[in-house]
C-alpha cells in the first residue's frame, strides 16, 4: 500500500497499463505537455512519447470518433473529457457507434474505448462545466458506467476499464482529484467492475451514493453515529453493470433507504436504484424511500446558489435522520 490522492491513483493507473500493453494509448485536449486540465496526465507523454498520449484538436465529436475506430482496429484507446457536459459534442460516437457494435458485428468485433469524464460541481465553474450526466449513458445498452470515489478504486476500477472489451463511460468528480487513501501496488489495485463497496456497516439506515455524493455519505453517517444512528453507506462504484444484491441486501437489513445524487433530481440514476428495490425489497422497507439530489436547475457560478442545490453531509445526515424518525414513530 502507499498513499496516493486520487489524482495519483488515477495516473498510476494510466501508467501501468501503458507499461503492460503497447495497444493503449491516452488521447485528449492538452493531455500532453500540459499534463491535463486537473494534472491526471502530467509526466506521461515524456515517459511514455508522444504516440501513446496524444493531444488532440478541440474537437470532441472528432477524436472520439477517431478513438472508436482505433478500438476497432485492435487498439485500447483512452479518452479524457475535459469537462463531462462537453461529452454532449460526442454522444453519437458513443452512443449511436461504441455502444452498438458489439450487438452489430458479435464476435467479429469489440470497442475497448475508456471515456475519462470529469463532471460534477463545487467549483463554482457553472452550468456548462458542472454537470453530472451518468443517467444518460446508464440508459444505453452496451455501455459501462463508473463513478469510484477513493483512491484505490479510482486506479483498480480504472485499470479494470481499459482491460474490458467493452467502451466504459469512467466519471471523475472533481472534488475528489485532491482526496487522499491507502492504494495497492500493481494488479492488487485492481477492482472488477459491477460490485459495491461497503463503505461502512450499520443496522439503521442504508446511504445508497456514488462518486462525491459517496464520500460526503461516508462523512455523513461517522457523525449519524456519534448521533446514536447507526447508517449503512453503499458506494455502487459501478452504475453498469450494477450490484443490485449488495444494494438488497443492505435494504433487507435496516428497512429504511437514503439514495444520494448529484445530478438534477428527474430522471437520474437514483430513481432506478429506488425501482429496483421496490421490485425485489418492497416488503422490507418500514419507511418511504427517499432520494436528494440537486433540484431540476442547471448549477450557478454563484457559490452560494451552487451550495444551495447541491447536496453535503450536513443535508445527507438531515434526511436520514428523518427517515429513522418516520419509523420510530410507527
């Protein structure tokens, strides 16, 4: 183990795998010399030249494309987004292209693209450098969704993307480049997509979150506890393929459940999470599900806007409190 920030880890991971396989290579917008928009890049293009972390026109529609066909040519391109909402300029590579063929063509061909994203707000960057826009790609068969939250499963979940022969959609929250943790050396880092993390153990209420909203849940149930409430977190670290047992499992325990995102409330992804239960757990919960999440608004520069729609651990530990009340009272 040594300790990395989740910077860090994410370049580690980078490095190896450019080290293990001479098909990946890194492309993007000043990924190179710059070392990318939050550092993840940085020193890459000198160990490694020029070829394998390639800086890219502004063009996201354009070098995405270029980056689907190299998957199929027998490359494992990965791609950096500089901000997730410029991901919009490339959704029909995405979307309408990598997802599709391995459906189209079966055997005869595979996309291993890793799409680095950086979403998310509390930079006050506003409403088009802000976004969290995971359901979107959750709702396309053939994609891989990730959203790790620590270190060490920023570099294993990572390193398990380029591996995989699927195109994978890798979200990275912003606040979380400077987090720090415990990470694995090598291939002990590595962490299989598709399965939860329990982040922590309790028997009141399970946390249901992932990426920055899973972090702000952690901090949240260490202080429900001094409280006397005892909450379960789980990190879904993967929203595709998803862990819905883990999740079950935890539900079938404390009977109540906090589901936690930062994307704009309608639509997103924590509505599925909140349907898979009441299909498979209805019969345990003793109190109504509820979500939080950042009300139907594109995200302020303002800071105190963006504070305001924002969910934190201070609204996280107030609405789990609510729900353990609401059964308590029964």
């Amino acid at each position: 183990m040594t300790t990395l920030t989740y910077t860090e880890a994410l370049r580690e991971a980078l490095a190896e795998e450019l080290a293990r396989d001479p098909n990946v290579f890194l492309m993007g917008e000043d990924i190179g010399l710059y070392g990318g928009a939050f550092g993840v890049t940085r020193g890459l293009m000198h160990q490694f030249g020029a070829e394998r972390v390639r800086d890219t026109p502004i063009s996201e529609q354009g070098f995405v494309g270029a980056a689907v066909g190299a998957a199929l040519a027998g490359s494992r391109p990965v791609v950096e987004i500089m901000f997730m909402d410029f991901i919009t300029l490339a959704v029909d590579q995405m979307v309408n292209q990598a997802a599709k063929l391995r459906y189209v063509f079966g055997p005869q061909a595979c996309c291993p693209l890793v799409l680095r994203a950086v979403g998310g707000g509390g930079r006050c960057y506003g409403p088009t450098h802000s976004q969290s826009l995971e359901a979107w790609f959750t709702h396309v068969p053939g994609l891989k969704v990730v959203a790790p939250s620590t270190p060490a499963d920023a570099k294993g979940l990572l390193k398990a993307a380029i591996r995989d022969d699927n195109p994978v959609v890798f979200m990275e929250h912003k606040l979380l480049y400077g987090s720090r943790g415990d990470v694995p050396e090598g291939d002990e880092a590595f962490v299989p997509l598709g399965k939860a993390r329990l982040a922590r153990v309790g028997t009141d209420i399970t946390i249901v979150a992932w990426s920055w909203m899973a972090a702000e849940a952690e901090r949240a149930a260490v202080v429900l506890d001094e409280q006397g409430i005892s909450a379960e977190v789980v990190d879904l670290r993967t929203l595709v393929p998803l862990d819905i047992e883990t999740v079950l499992a935890s539900v079938r325990k404390t009977h109540r459940v906090l589901i936690v995102q930062e994307a704009s409330k309608t639509g997103g992804f924590g509505a599925e999470v909140g349907c898979r239960i009441f299909e498979n757990a209805y019969d345990y919960l003793d109190a109504p599900l509820r979500r939080l999440a950042v009300p139907d608004v594109p995200l302020s520069a303002s800071p105190l806007l963006e504070q305001a729609a924002i969910p934190d651990r201070q609204r996280i530990m107030q609405a789990a409190a609510e729900l353990v009340g609401e059964n308590s009272e029964q």
